[in-house]
C-alpha cells in the first residue's frame, strides 16, 4: 500500500477488514502510511470495524458500507 501511495499519490486510500486477525495489519498500514507522511486521506470499513475504533487506529474515515464508502470518496476526490 506503501509503495502504491508513493507512485500513485492518491487522495484516498481504503482498506477494509472482514475478520479481526486483519486488524493489526489495518492499524500497522496506517501507521506506516502516516510515518512516511502520505498526504492521502485514509477510508476505513468492514464487518469488524467500527467508527470508534477507526478513530483510535488513526483513520480519518469510517464507511459503514459501500454507499457510505462511495460516498466519502465523492466528497474527497471531488466527483
């Protein structure tokens, strides 16, 4: 995800977890995208995911589903 955001440079960048061993890698991508200082706005969603935890593994969004995520992303990109 890294590297694509190095690359790409996007505006936004979703990740969405359907199971709770996904969670660490979550908060570890946002982790390691914020160190680098990716300017891109980070959607989070999923089955296990809720908007205060979100919140506390440092995403500026939470999409309940995909309306919401499509949503979010009209709003950020500006389409």
């Amino acid at each position: 995800v890294l590297e694509a955001c190095k690359k790409y440079h996007p505006k936004l960048v979703g990740l969405s977890a359907l199971m709770t061993t996904t969670l660490k890698s979550m908060e570890k991508t946002i982790a390691l995208l914020h160190k680098n200082r990716i300017p891109a706005k980070i959607m989070v969603g999923g089955a296990v995911l809720t908007p205060d935890y979100a919140k506390t593994i440092g995403a500026d969004y939470y999409a309940k589903d995909a309306k919401e995520s499509v949503d979010i992303a009209r709003q950020i990109i500006g389409k």
